[in-house]
C-alpha cells in the first residue's frame, strides 16, 4: 500500500511536522516505497525555509527531512501560494516577483495543489497531520 | 475519483487555515474530484450574512459561499444544533443534520480534511 502524507501544522506551533517525520522513516524503513510523496500545506510550508536556523541544541527538522527525502527518494512538496504568502520562495518566484533573494531549501520543491489531488488519486491512502 | 468532506473547524478571522481550506476544496472540485464541506465551532461564523470584515480583520470569506455551486461543490453540511434561532441571518444553501446524521458523515468520505 502507497500513502501521501500531507502536512498542515506549522513547524513551531504544532507537532505536526515531527510526528509526520517519526511515521515516515517508520513507514520508509518496513517498505521503502509505502510513500509516493509528502505535500505540505498551510503553515507547514515553514519547514521548507531555507534561512531559518534552529538552535544547535534542538532537533534541526528542516534538515531531517532532507536527510530522508534524499535516503529514500522522497519528493517533499510545499503548496506554492501558501509558501509564496510566507516567503519561501524559489528562484523564478524569486525572478517573477523582482526579488534579490531566494528562501526554499534544497530537497523541497513548490508545486500547486494540483499535485496534491495527484497524489490522491494515484495512492491508496492519505494521512494528514495537523 | 475518491469522495472528499472538507471540514471546517477553525475561525474565519483567527487564522488562514478556514481560507485554506477552502482553496482546497476549489481546487479539489477544478479537478473534477467530489467534493462536500462541513463546518462546526468557529468556523460557522463563516455562514453569517452581512459580513463586513476591515483588511486588517481578514477576507470576507462568506462572499465564497454563493460560487460554490459554479464549482458543483453541492453540500455544505452543519450539525443541527448549530443553527442559530434567527435563520435570516445565516446563509441559506446550508444542509443540517441530526446527531446520528452528523456523526456518520465522516465515515461516508474516503478522505477527510481538518483545517
């Protein structure tokens, strides 16, 4: 069985991010292909803010789903209005809204909630966490 | 296709999340997926006619509610007890439910959201 996650819970406010985290490298381990993909959404698309730095005693979320995307061949998707209200933002968005910077971290890619419908209807189960 | 209840559980004005949700189920129905919405607690201040929110207040989410039929999203649920007395001042293209009605509909989705 596939499953899509979708994330919903900010980073800072919620467990949300985490506790995803935790079921995926569970998930990933028993079968390393259970998950076709993690689309997040709402204030979770904070996880993929490249600038953000936690501190050395914490645990560096943004950097753990990096490490497991890239292990297992994850694709990390953030809602692209809802990363671009919140100033995560690729290069071209960076280019169409005539910015100097660019904020999204490697390993996480924008994409419009299109994906996120994609990937209901091509996996067998969808599990939020908010 | 799967079938998709969006429910709505969160203010209108305190956060993003009812207004987020809410594109979902616009994108959901642009896809031609089935798409319902149910609303409790605070997100059914959403339904409340005559909305006139500042900028600093939030969007005026309620004037979203006569386009969803332009969207074929068809049913926008409530739990009966949450009808307000005076009728005239929520939005009419509500469906309400009884308790037991209510309390099956989140098993009667393949999928359902919280936002």
């Amino acid at each position: 069985m596939q499953h899509t996650l979708l994330v919903t819970g900010s980073p800072y406010q919620s467990k949300a991010c985490h506790s995803a985290l935790c079921f995926a490298r569970a998930a990933l381990k028993a079968q390393p292909d259970s998950i076709k993909g993690v689309f997040f959404y709402e204030d979770a698309v904070l996880i993929g803010n490249d600038l953000a730095q936690p501190p050395r005693d914490e645990i560096n979320l943004k950097q753990a789903w990096q490490t497991l995307a890239s292990e297992f061949n994850l694709p990390l998707y953030l809602c692209i209005a809802a990363a671009v209200r919140r100033g995560v933002i690729n290069e071209s968005e960076s280019k169409r809204y005539e910015l100097n910077h660019h904020s999204l971290s490697h390993g996480f890619q924008l994409e419009g909630l299109g994906t996120l419908v994609e990937l209901m209807n091509s996996t067998q189960k969808i599990i939020q966490f908010r | 296709m799967k079938n998709t209840l969006i429910h709505l559980t969160s203010s209108p004005y305190s956060s993003l999340a009812c207004k987020e949700g809410l594109d979902l189920a616009l994108v959901l129905a642009t896809f031609e997926q089935k798409v319902d919405l149910c609303l409790s607690d605070a997100a059914l201040s959403i339904l409340t006619i005559s909305q006139q929110p500042t900028p600093e207040q939030g969007k005026n989410l309620h004037k979203l509610l006569d386009g969803l039929e332009f969207y074929d999203i068809e049913n926008v649920f409530i739990e009966s007890s949450s009808l307000i007395p005076d009728s005239a001042t929520q939005w009419s293209g509500i469906t309400s439910l009884d308790s037991a009605a209510w309390s099956e509909l989140f098993s009667s989705y393949q999928q359902v959201f919280r936002f």
